[in-house]
C-alpha cells in the first residue's frame, strides 16, 4: 500500500468499530424495528441486570388462541407424544421447526412488541436460532438448571450471543411449571452441574406476555403440580456470527421459505451478516428466494460507502 494512500477494501471493513451505528445494506431490513409503547432502555437495563426481562400482555388475544389451536392441531395430525429423555420431558410435548408447520408460527419471530428487543439485545442481523413449543403436561417433573449458550467455548461472562424469547401461550404460574431463573447469574464465570440446587425465582405471567432471558443465564423448567397444561413457544435468536440451533435453510422447504415476508426470510439466514458471511456463490442468499433486490457484499462497495460512517454527516 502506498504511503498516505487508502487501505484496502478488506481491512476497512474488519477494522470498523462502528457496527452499530451503520446504515444497514439488507434491503427491506429495519435498522430497529419500532417497539409499541415499550420503553425499551428501561427494559434493557432490566435485562443487563438480572439476565432476564418480562414483557407483560403485549400479544394480542386473538394471537394468543390462534397459536394454541394451532399447536393442538399440529401435535394431533402428527400424533405427537412426549419426549423421551428426562432433559426434554417425560411428561412433554415439545414440536420442534414450527416455521414448518404453518404460517400462524411466522408471525412470532417478527412480532412488533417481541423483535425491536431482540434487534437491541443482538443487533439488527441476529438470526432466528429456533422456534419451538414447550407443553408442559400435567406432572411434568422441574428440569435441572443449565444456560442455552453453555456448549458455546468461549469464556465467560460474555455479551448475549443468544437470546430465548419464551411466548406465554396460557399462564405461567408457580403451580404449572412457569420457568425457573437465577437472577444475575448470565453474569457468572462458569456454568451450573445438572445435579446442582440453587435459589431460583418462577417466571410467572399472564397469557400473551413474553419472557426474554440471556443465553448464558441459568434456568430450567419448572415443576407442573397442576392439572392443566403449561403452553408456550420458545422463540430463540442468536446473533449473526453464530450457527443456528435448527437448520433453518434444509429444516423449511424452499417453496415455504419463499411465501414468508422479507424480514422472516433475512431472520431464517436468507442474508449475508456484515456484507460477508453467508453469501452463496458470490450473491445475498435471498435470491434463491427468488428476489432480485439482495444486498451488496462488502467488496462490491466502493471506497465511499466504507468511509461514509467515518465521515459523518455532510455539513
């Protein structure tokens, strides 16, 4: 390189710090999705602190009934049981790839009061790592303690690189199983023994609240005492840089892949993170899709578009 000359294209784009505050190159992606009343930073403060937030009655009723019947009409056609291992639970139906099972479940990952949170916990790029359902059946036993990040090696503590977003689709009481969580400890320096008892709050809340919880924070399901079923959806993200929990690109059939919005498809992986990773033959993986309008990668921007968030704005 040249002496006073610019660097290559390349270094810029790994030596940025700004990620953050850049304009996003994903067409048809929000940079933040816009919450609906929702004071995100008091939430996100909430959540730095303890591990874990709750987002009470933002799912709509309606939602809410349409989720469950759907969930009672997947398991019946499918004649689903419960698991067998006592880590998914005996006493448990548990669906998995529920982006394949219709499109009521595409509403819940880009759901308005749910996504800006996630958008600002991992980022704008972070990726639908799973979508599931967890019915806890009556006599259900309490699950042992783990976190959902704890086979990622790296050290810890760490910043979120997962986010669960559990979706109550009927109550969570300390009766019927609500999820059981250990306050501060996504802060923790290691990860709990199976075997190991702690103090733990309940999850508790209404029907159509949302719980979030850090990847690394300690929790497992509770015990059911009731006589009802404990319903609910575990919508996970993670950010960009991470592999998805379910493959979402061979889990979803093409055709069904191609009928989602936009900002669903991006979420499944249908994307390209930082203009680099994920890219199919030198192209944004959403034309497979069968849309022309992807995003660039980072080395077919110019010079310009690199320094343009070092520049700020023109006076």
């Amino acid at each position: 390189m040249k002496r006073g000359g610019r660097p290559p294209l390349l270094a810029i784009a790994f030596c940025r710090t700004a990620w953050k505050g850049r304009k996003t190159q994903n067409k048809g992606r929000k940079a933040v999705t816009k919450g609906r009343g929702i004071d995100l930073e008091a939430k996100f403060a909430d959540f730095e602190r303890d591990g874990y937030v709750i987002f009470e009655n933002v799912i709509e009723p309606e939602l809410v009934s349409e989720i469950r019947e759907e969930l009672l009409r997947v398991e019946r056609d499918n004649n689903m049981g419960f698991r067998d291992t006592d880590f998914e639970g005996k006493q448990t139906v548990r669906i998995y790839n529920l982006l394949a099972h219709g499109p009521t479940f595409w509403k819940i990952p880009i759901h308005e009061a749910t996504l800006p949170f996630a958008e600002k916990v991992l980022d704008e790029e972070l990726q639908v790592s799973s979508v599931s359902s967890i019915t806890l059946c009556p006599g259900q036993g309490a699950q042992p303690l783990h976190a959902d990040d704890q086979l990622i090696p790296v050290p810890k503590p760490h910043q979120p690189f997962t986010l669960n977003c559990v979706w109550a689709i009927s109550d969570f009481t300390e009766e019927n199983g609500a999820t059981r969580l250990v306050p501060g400890s996504h802060k923790a320096s290691g990860m709990p023994d199976y075997d190991m008892e702690m103090d733990t709050v309940a999850g508790e809340m209404p029907a159509g609240s949302v719980l979030f919880w850090h990847g690394s924070l300690w929790h497992a399901g509770g015990n059911n005492r009731s006589k009802e079923r404990r319903f609910c959806v575990a919508n996970y993200y993670c950010a960009g840089f991470i592999r998805q929990q379910e493959n979402q690109q061979l889990g979803i059939p093409l055709e069904e892949a191609r009928k989602f919005p936009r900002r669903l498809q991006e979420l499944c992986g249908y994307s390209v993170y930082r203009g680099l990773y994920g890219h199919v033959d030198n192209a944004d993986p959403i034309g497979m899709l069968g849309r022309e309008d992807g995003s660039r990668l980072i080395w077919q921007r110019s010079y310009d578009e690199m320094y343009e968030d070092k520049a700020g704005p023109a006076e």
